[in-house]
C-alpha cells in the first residue's frame, strides 16, 4: 500500500470522524431556550423539515440540516404528530423529536360545575381560548341529535372536569359528558327501586337536577331526594322554587314573588303544575342522581332553609308551618340559603 492510499485513507477515517463527531453534537445538542421553557405548536401537516427551520430560526437550535439527517435515518420525520408541546430548557433536540413523535401533547382541562344550565356550561366552554368554538347551527344540530330530537338537551351532560388538547372542539367535550351521563343514568336505572315513582331514565334525571339546585350541602341531597320521590307518590306538587325560576330565564332578577308561584303560564311552576316540569334545570352531578336512586326512607314531606346553608325537614304541614315561622319570619343577621337554592321556602 503505497503512502498516498494510507494518506488517503487516514484523510477520509479523519473526515468521517468530523462528520460522526457533527451527527452526535447536532443530535444531543441542548436546545437554546429561556429557563422556563416553551411551547411549541406543531400544525397539521407541518413537515419535519418546516419544523427544524422555524426552530434554527427561532435560535433554538443550530446544524438544523444535521439534525434532519439523523431524524429521517430514524424515521422521525414520518412520525411527528400535531399539537401544543411544552419544551423544558435543558431538553436535547433528541429528546425533543423523540417527544414530537410520540405525541405528548399539552393537557388542558375544563370544569363543568354540578348545578349549572346547559347555557351555563356553553359559555365556559366558549370562554376556553384553546377549545375551538363549533358554529352556532351545527351547534344546535349537534345538540338536537344529542337529546334524540327534544327541544332542549338541558341536563344531558355530566359535570365533571374534561381534559382536552389545544384545537379540540366544544362538540367533543359535550359529546364525552354526554356519553358519561347516559352511561351513569342507564346503570342507575337498571338497578332502581321497581317502587319509585318514576316512569323514566329521564324524569329521574329531571328531578335529580332539582336536587341538585336545592341543596348545596352534600349529606341533604338524600333526604330532599326522598322529600320529592314521597311528594310525587301522594300526588302532591313539588312546590320548588329553582324550578319556578328556571322557567322565568331571564325574567328573573333575583326576586321570587307571589305572581311568580301562581303564574299557570310557566310550565316549570311547580306551584301550579302537578309532577315534574317538562325538562331538567340543570346539569346533575353523579351525587346528587345517586340520591334520587337511594333517598331517605323517613315521613318528610316539607323542607325549609335554616338560614345556615341547611334545611329543617318536616313530617307535617303543622311542623313546616313552625319551621316556616322559626326560620323565616324572624331571619338571622347573617341569613343564608343553600348556594344553590335562591330561595328557602317550600
């Protein structure tokens, strides 16, 4: 072998030893990042190589080109996925491609509160920045299919709190919650009492959503369950008042007056109209549907606000009467209903 081919030789071993040396520095290179981090959205469709160039670009990285060398020899360039990724500042362009292509993508979550409205729980959802609104006719059509065609899908949705990834639709934590409450309701159901007064799935999930606007105390959600279920087997109004108010909307102004419990034209009045309003009042939490399917099993048949976020439960109209007097003619100072009861008395 003569000393030009070992020149040669030990030239090109040199060079393919600079060039291994570039590939692993550019591979396990720290990205260039503040120290809290970053986000880092991916588009649909967005290529590997569009990706690189807008990190070089952003100073992050450098031997971008490199760096896309290695990452089609892996087959990471096939396998990057879409979405919001957060960055930790000592990450490696390694581990940064290695997270792309597994898709773990930035979490957010959204809480639908026990005892909202439906219109409740659609503002909190438009009100999310990373929840893509659905239009307002597909909106509508959406719901529509979701209540088999009734004209309000009021109470269908289970209040929980939804994890979702940035782009995701309100349709589709609508469509979850949904899916949770028929799941829970079709159980519920199915393991009932065959004695309860109740015809359907949905009138118990009707009165479970005025369990829920009654009571924010968690142990009484048994007893006013047990209160109306007694109510309804004598053939007795229900008499509540959350019901009277969701039938004014937005005619309510904080103030439930006489005319309100004696107006026959609000179908929700349940002063005046006999057995359950035509549709629930709001959306029922798991708790508060258990106790319509398992209430107390006492006498009471009336409740009324103590003023300290509880109830006194009686068994006849002479108590009631009493407590009505105790508790409400002569009100304390720091008076209070139930959170979610505006008004106290039955």
């Amino acid at each position: 072998m003569g000393r030009p081919l070992i020149a040669l030789i030990g030239a090109l071993s040199l060079v393919g030893a600079m060039t291994a040396y570039v590939l692993y520095a550019s591979w396990q290179q720290p990205l260039k990042l503040q120290p809290e981090g970053a986000v880092l959205t991916i588009r649909p469709g967005e290529s590997l190589h569009h990706v690189l160039r807008g990190l070089a670009n952003q100073g992050w990285i450098t031997r971008a080109r490199w760096v896309g060398v290695i990452a089609q020899g892996f087959g990471l360039d096939k396998q990057i996925k879409a979405g919001e990724f957060f960055i930790e500042s000592q990450m490696t362009v390694s581990e940064l491609l290695m997270r792309l292509a597994k898709g773990e993508v930035l979490q957010y979550s959204v809480t639908l509160p026990e005892g909202i409205t439906l219109r409740e729980a659609l503002s909190l959802l438009h009100g999310h920045d990373k929840l893509t609104q659905t239009a307002p006719a597909a909106l509508a059509l959406s719901l529509r299919e979701m209540s088999a065609g009734a004209d309000t899908a009021e109470g269908w949705f289970l209040p929980e709190t939804w994890s979702f990834t940035a782009g995701d639709r309100d349709v589709d934590i609508l469509m979850r919650s949904h899916d949770a409450m028929q799941r829970l309701l079709a159980q519920l159901w199915a393991e009932r009492d065959l004695r309860m007064p109740l015809q359907s799935p949905y009138e118990a999930l009707t009165l479970a959503s005025i369990v829920e606007k009654e009571t924010g105390a968690p142990d009484e959600r048994q007893q006013i369950a047990g209160v109306f279920l007694r109510r309804l087997a004598k053939g007795m109004r229900l008499q509540t008042d959350p019901t009277v108010i969701y039938g004014l909307g937005d005619q309510y102004d904080g103030n439930l007056r006489r005319v309100h419990l004696r107006d026959r034209t609000n179908i929700y009045n349940t002063y005046a109209i006999s057995g359950l309003p035509p549709t629930p009042i709001a959306l029922p939490g798991e708790a508060a549907l258990r106790a319509v399917f398992s209430p107390d099993r006492s006498d009471t048949l009336y409740f009324v606000a103590k003023g300290d976020g509880t109830h006194a439960f009686s068994q006849s109209l002479a108590e009631h009467e009493q407590a009505v007097r105790r508790y409400q003619l002569s009100r304390r100072a720091d008076y209070q209903s139930s959170p979610q009861a505006p008004s106290p008395q039955h």
